[in-house]
C-alpha cells in the first residue's frame, strides 16, 4: 500500500528529513552559490544521489515532483548523470536524441514519487560516508 503525500509541508518535509546529514547540510547553504554547486558535485563525486534542480536551485520538492509526474517523468536524472534530452511522451527520436524510456530507470537516476515510503530508499548514503 502507498503512503501518497497530500500536501507540500508534508512532503517537502519528507524529502529533506530522508536525505543524507551531508545533502541535507548541502541544502542549507545559501542557493545559487559556487559554493552549494560545488559541494553538490563533491558528494556526487562521492556518490551521493543529488537532484539538481531541488537540491542545487533550490526548487521546492512538491513542486518540482508535481511538475515532473504532469509531464510524464517516472524518473530523472541525478546531477552528473546526462540530462533527458526529449521529454516523455514523445514517440519519435529527432536528430539522433534517445527517447525517454519511462520503465527503464538508470542506475543513479531519480525515481519520481510522490511515495513518502519510497524517500528513504530513493537517497541512499554511499558506503563509507
């Protein structure tokens, strides 16, 4: 059974208590600075699972994974993977670009869920950290 959130406080809350201390740490610094960019790729490096636009841009996560699940993403990509090039839905490759595969999640990549029981799961803190 799911455990859907209803709400922005709910989630948003959810999201950041499931992440790693060093991501929610990351979180915390001022957004838009070299330095919150820079230590998103020091843990990407380490192998952390971090999510752009909410952890480096400082997007909300309800309202980022509300607008992801709209436009048909069941994953994305974390920040040093490469980006979705054609967003889901489309059924035709143009100019060589991969489709967007919606049951085929890379390894690394960003379940999108609204599932407050899949959060933990979805941010796991890399062996050794």
């Amino acid at each position: 059974m799911s455990n859907i959130a209803t709400s922005e406080q709910q989630f948003d809350a959810a999201y950041k208590a499931a992440q790693p201390k060093a991501v929610q740490d990351l979180m915390e610094l001022p957004p838009g600075t070299a330095s919150r960019l820079a230590t998103a790729i020091q843990l990407a490096d380490k192998g952390y699972v971090i999510d752009s636009p909410i952890m480096v841009w400082n997007y909300g996560p309800w309202l980022a994974t509300q607008s992801r699940l709209a436009i048909g993403y069941t994953w994305v990509p974390s920040l040093l993977q490469p980006p979705v090039m054609m967003e889901p839905g489309l059924a035709k490759a143009v100019g060589g670009l991969q489709i967007y595969e919606p049951g085929i999640v890379p390894a690394g990549a960003i379940l999108v869920t609204l599932d407050l029981d899949l959060l933990p799961h979805l941010f796991p803190t890399p062996a050794g950290a």
